[in-house]
C-alpha cells in the first residue's frame, strides 16, 4: 500500500530554510553515505514525488535547469513555470504541474507512484495539506545542529506523533514518526464546542 510520506531536514528549532530560503546551513554538516536517513536508500522505495512551486523553483535554479529526478514528478502551483530542460542523466524530465487541491490530485499522484511511496518534497504547508486531510502517514526528519530563530517552518500544523525510530547520521539526529492526526487537545475541544452548540440548540 502506497504511503506518503514527509521527508525532509530541518534545524533544531523546526525551519526548512532561513527567511532569505537559503539552505547553506544544511549543506554544510558532515552526513555518512548509506548511514541513517541516508537519501540514496529513501528514493529507492519512492514512486512519485509532490512539492509546491517555492521547492520546485528553488531546485531548478541551483541545479541550472537540470533535473535531479527520474520519477513522476507533480507541482502543485496557479503559476506558469518553465520546465527543466533535461534529467541528469539526459533524458526527458517527467515533472507534471497542478493547480488543484490535494483532496482532487491525491489519488492521481497515489497512482503515479504505483507499489512505492509518494514523498513530500516540501514546503511545510503542503505537508500540512496532506496532514488537514488525513492523508500523511510518515515524517522522516533529519534534524541539524543549528538554531535558526525564523524561516520556512517545518510544518504549521498542530499534531501528534508517535516516534518510530531515531538513530544518528553524522552530525544529524534522524527521525521518524507516524502521523496520528490532529492534536487531541484540539479534538477535545471541537468534541466540547459541538456538544455545546447541540446542546443550544
């Protein structure tokens, strides 16, 4: 069964990127090739992958129009946005931009990614769209030493979490948890305003 799943690093303070979005605080920490968290081992079990424009424009600017991903790719954006001119290895680059909601484009990117998992690219709030309909299942976080104080937040949701697994890769503590759904502080209080309001009427 296909999972989606929200993969990602981030500081310690939850940011994504630093408010000018630049990730040089990322690029420089040590990571071991094949250790925890190792990206070369996450993208073998991936079928299809989603981010918003910000993430898209981003990788197609420092990786010079070229395309880092041989898998179906979705966009979701209301932007016209130019296409990568090829893959890295030469071939035509299969990036398929939306403009629909995740309630519409879910099955269609789910499909996409056949037997494998769909991965979150990012940002934050597109993770959070899945989360609001129930339709993440897994963060898997590599978490840096550094503090950032503000930027692109992790992910602007209020949820719980159950820890699956931790380990270290090099200077990075990697995580992974499933999603359980919205905070239960947050469901106790929407049970009490219904009651409250049926009680009203």
């Amino acid at each position: 069964m296909t999972r989606t799943i929200y993969y990602t690093a981030t500081t310690l303070d939850g940011y994504l990127a630093d408010p000018d979005d630049s990730l040089d605080w990322l690029l420089r920490q040590p990571q071991e090739a094949g250790g925890a968290g190792d990206y070369d081992s996450f993208i073998r079990g991936i079928g299809a992958l989603v981010m918003g424009a910000t993430t898209y424009e981003w990788l197609l600017e420092h990786e010079q129009g070229v395309w880092s991903y041989e898998l179906p790719a979705f966009v979701l954006t209301h932007r016209d946005l130019p296409s990568p001119r090829s893959t890295t290895n030469g071939g035509p680059a299969d990036v398929r931009f939306r403009q629909g909601g995740i309630a519409e484009l879910g099955q269609e990117m789910r499909d996409a990614a056949g037997a494998n998992d769909l991965w979150v690219v990012g940002g934050g709030d597109l993770a959070g769209q899945f989360a609001d309909l129930g339709q993440l299942d897994e963060i898997v976080t590599s978490i840096a030493p550094v503090v950032l104080g503000a930027g692109r937040p992790l992910l602007p949701r209020r949820l719980d979490l159950e820890l699956m697994q931790v380990e270290r890769n090099g200077a990075f503590i990697v995580a992974r948890h499933r999603v359980l759904g919205s905070l239960a502080e947050d469901q106790e209080r929407s049970s009490s305003s219904s009651a409250q309001r049926a009680a009203e009427v």
